[in-house]
C-alpha cells in the first residue's frame, strides 16, 4: 500500500514537473550547468555500481551496465 | 547573497592552449602556424579508484552458507581525447582501461576441502567515439567493451545517439549494447570426474584431466609435455536498449526519464554455485536458459537556495523471473563554496524473491530449477555515506592541471545479513 503510494507520489511529481516547462535562455542555465546538477551518476560512484549490480538481483536504468563482468563472489 | 552554481567547464571551447598530441597538416598556407582548433589534444584524464570490503554469511558457493568476506580494490584510467572535423563537429574519443583484483574466501570452497584458489584479478578496456553535432547538438557514437577475468570472458559492442529538442531544453537518447560473455565451467570438486591415466610403452604416461588437460609423463615421473588446460566455456549473451529522456523544466529543476529493456540467454547460472536439497544432497544451481529485464527510472535534480542541491533517484524494476525491486535514493550536496560540496546520501533497495530462490536444504530434487544465491532472494537493503568534492579553478591543492577530486565512503547492509564498506577516490586531470 505505501509502495502504491509512493508511486503514485512520483508519478504525480513528474506530471506537474512536465506540465510546467518553461523555455529557458542559455544565460537562465547557471545553476542547471553546475556540476552537482548533471543528470548522470558521479565518476566516483562508478565501483559501488558495479558491487551493487553483483549483490542484487536489480540492475539497469541507471546509465551504468547491464552485462559483462562475474561478480564471482 | 552568493549563488554557489558551478558551472560545469564547456570542453567544447577552447580558451586555454591544448596539450596536443597531432596536429593535422595545414593547407591553408595564409595561416602562419600557432593554434589550431581542429588539433586532437587530451580534454580529460580520469582515475577512479574504490577499496571494497564485505562479509556475510550466505555464500552461494557453499550452497547457501558459508562466509561471503570478499576484499577488492579497483582502478579505472579513462583518457578523453577531442578535436574538431572539417564541418566544426566535436569528435571525442574515450580510452579506458580498469584492473580490479579481489579475494574471495568462499572461492576456496570450491574445492571441498577449501584448497580452491581465493584470488582473482580482471582487465577490462574499452573505447568510444561520440560525435556531436555543432549546429543542433545531437550525438551518435560506438563503443566496444571487454573484460577478462580467469572464469569470466565478456565482449561488448554499443551504438548510441541523441537528438535534442528544438528549444535545445530536451534530449532525448538511445543505447543499443551487445554483451556475448563466456563463462568457464568450472565445477565444485566433487563434481570433477576423476583424471584418467594411460601407460603408453615405453615407460611414458598420459594423464587426462577432466578439464581436458594432458600431462605426458615418464618413467621417472618428469614432465615430458604438459597441454594448455581447456575448460569448457558456456555463453551467455545479453541486449540491452535503453531509453533516455532528459528535461529542464525550469531554472532549478531538471528531470531524467530512464528505461531499459533487457534480453538475456545462454547459461544464466554459475557451475560453482552449489545448492543442498532437502534429501542433503547437493547438486549445482539450475537456471532457465533466458531472462527478461525491465527497469524503468527516473532522477530528478533541484537547486534548493543557493548552496543546496537536492539529487533524487527512483527505479521499478521487474524481471521473467519473478522479481520485483524498488529502488530509491537522495544525496544532498551542500556547497560550503562555489568549488567545495559535501553530499551525504542515502539509497534504499528492496527486492522479492526469484521464484527459482530457496535457502540451504530447502530444494527438492524434483524442482525443475533452483538456486540458493540470495542475490535472487527476498531482501532489503540501505546504503548511506558521504562525499567532498574539491574542484578549485586553480586547481586541487594549487596544481592547475588536476581539476577535481572526489572522495567518497558508504556502508551497505542487507538484511540478509551481508555488509560491506566501500571507499572510493576519483581524480581529474586537464
């Protein structure tokens, strides 16, 4: 039930996210182009993506890889 | 009132001279030398480095139990290599290189007797050339992947492109990936079949291991010829496309929708993974020979104020085996200075169990699959540390060709009872 709840939350979120675009000029991306704003994972989590893909059944979605690699262990 | 934005370097221009590594021929001869745009020069130079420790009790090589203490340092050196072509487009060329190498203590289990080899180590290159478009800022590029590791062989090829939206305020993206792996059969002991050994006269003799491994020997028992050991491999194969659509919604506020789907064949299982049925038996863990995967994500990133970023992450995820997964994360960097963040964070994971999954004594023989990996089982799991991030224009520490640095710790547990600490470091050089 809260689970239901919470996707129903992000779905929500995202809805009126979109519906508010607004058309920006190069000069209103400052903060949009700050480097703690890039929509990617950080360099630095690059391995515990990697240790978290080996311990979970879960993978993907994330830009990271999806294959390739044992994880033996 | 400071505004702590950051903004991130535009490699597409050229305001400082270039390290460069060729230059191409000049056919203009009014030009009189000096700095070329179109000269290939080194944009970025990455070292990402993690130390990994981990201890648990559920090893899927003992069938369940059993210590799962894995110790694991790796290295990744990736070089971004620009130039310019003839139509002003940005041609990037990505070389990378890793090397991890691990200790496994329940790899000594597959022997039954402990004696398996505990360490392991694994190379993987890769390159990519992306292309962008100067006028629309649209991409496409390839890529190829490979790692190799003593048990494990994995081979990648890739193709992706994006295309922005008019307002150049939307991007939308696509991957298309190949893995073609091959996995060593590699069995538990008690399931090698013994070495046969012929007497060929005179006086020499030929071992054959089960792993297809000959040994001609003499009469005094010296090494006359020793053949490559050939353990049969089995593939796996996996394809993977994935979606990506990225839009900033206003000043503040930019979203990412992310979706992949994933096919997967082959031998899908490990043959070290051992599984005891209820009769005390053991066998080696059984898989279907397919999967089906689909994660579908979004992130979401706010600049609160203006030195408070909030970078929010959320995934579904549902796969032909019977698993289902959410995964949610927060990280709040806090710029102290427009070049200096902390970011504490925080990721929550919770998975149901692979309808293939049972513990250690819980599978009857007459199962048609199973599997006592609790990868598959039903777990939650929080992960929570923090990172500093120092990039100073003047350079780390006052060295201007090192741009950032990245330190980051985090403790992972399951309720499994699996915990593990990761610490990672991450420099950039220009």
């Amino acid at each position: 039930m809260i689970k239901q709840k919470v996707k129903i939350a992000a779905g929500l979120l995202l809805l009126i996210a979109t519906s508010s675009c607004v058309h920006l000029k190069e000069y209103q991306k400052s903060r949009l182009n700050d480097s703690e704003m890039a929509l990617t994972n950080r360099k630095v989590e690059k391995n515990e993506l990697n240790f978290q893909s080996y311990e979970e059944a879960a993978s993907g979605a994330n830009a990271g890889k999806t294959g390739g690699g044992c994880g033996c262990n | 009132m400071h505004t702590f934005a950051q903004t991130r370097t535009d490699t597409g221009t050229f305001a400082k001279q270039p390290v460069s590594l060729y230059t191409p021929v000049d056919h203009d001869t009014t030009n009189t030398g000096g700095y070329s745009p179109h000269a290939l020069r080194i944009d970025e130079i990455d070292l990402v480095s993690s130390y990994y420790i981990q201890n648990g009790d559920h090893s899927p090589v003992t069938g369940g139990i059993g210590t799962q203490h894995v110790i694991d340092f790796s290295n990744g050196l990736n070089l971004n290599l620009v130039w310019l072509n003839q139509a002003n487009n940005k041609n990037t060329l990505m070389l990378g290189v890793g090397y991890d190498h691990h200790t496994s203590a329940s790899a000594g289990y597959v022997a039954l007797n402990g004696g398996s080899k505990t360490g392991g180590t694994r190379l993987y290159p890769s390159i990519d050339w992306t292309v962008e478009n100067s006028k629309t800022g649209n991409t496409f590029g390839i890529g190829a992947y490979y790692s190799g590791e003593y048990n494990y062989k994995s081979k990648e090829a890739d193709v992706h492109w994006s295309v922005k939206t008019d307002d150049k305020n939307g991007e939308f993206g696509v991957k298309l990936q190949a893995y073609l792996d091959k996995v060593t059969m590699i069995l538990p002991s008690e399931f090698v079949v013994a070495p046969s050994v012929t007497t060929i006269p005179p006086g020499t003799t030929v071992v054959t291991t089960a792993s297809g491994q000959t040994v001609v020997l003499s009469s005094g028992g010296q090494v006359i010829s020793n053949s490559k050991s050939s353990l049969p491999t089995s593939e796996r194969n996996t394809f993977t496309a994935a979606l990506s659509y990225t839009q900033q919604i206003n000043s503040r506020l930019q979203i990412s929708i992310l979706g992949d789907v994933v096919g997967q064949n082959g031998y899908l299982g490990l043959p070290f993974h051992r599984v005891y049925f209820n009769t005390g038996k053991d066998t080696i863990e059984k898989l279907p020979s397919s999967r089906f995967k689909l994660p579908i994500g979004a992130r979401m990133n706010y600049f609160l104020g203006d030195n408070i970023i909030l970078r929010a992450y959320y995934r579904y995820y549902m796969d032909s085996w019977g698993i289902r997964s959410n995964t949610a994360s927060l990280e709040i960097p806090y710029k102290v200075t427009p070049f200096f963040s902390i970011s504490p964070f925080y990721r929550y994971y919770d998975q149901t169990a692979a309808r293939y999954f049972a513990p250690y004594e819980v599978h009857s023989p007459t199962d048609e699959f199973y599997t006592s990996n609790y990868e598959y089982s039903n777990f939650r799991s929080g992960f929570y540390g923090i990172g500093f991030r120092v990039a100073p224009p003047t350079g780390v520490f006052g060295w201007q060709n090192l741009h950032d640095l990245e330190i980051r710790y985090g403790h992972y547990s399951q309720t499994t009872d699996l915990v593990s600490d990761v610490v990672s470091l991450s420099l950039g050089f220009k």
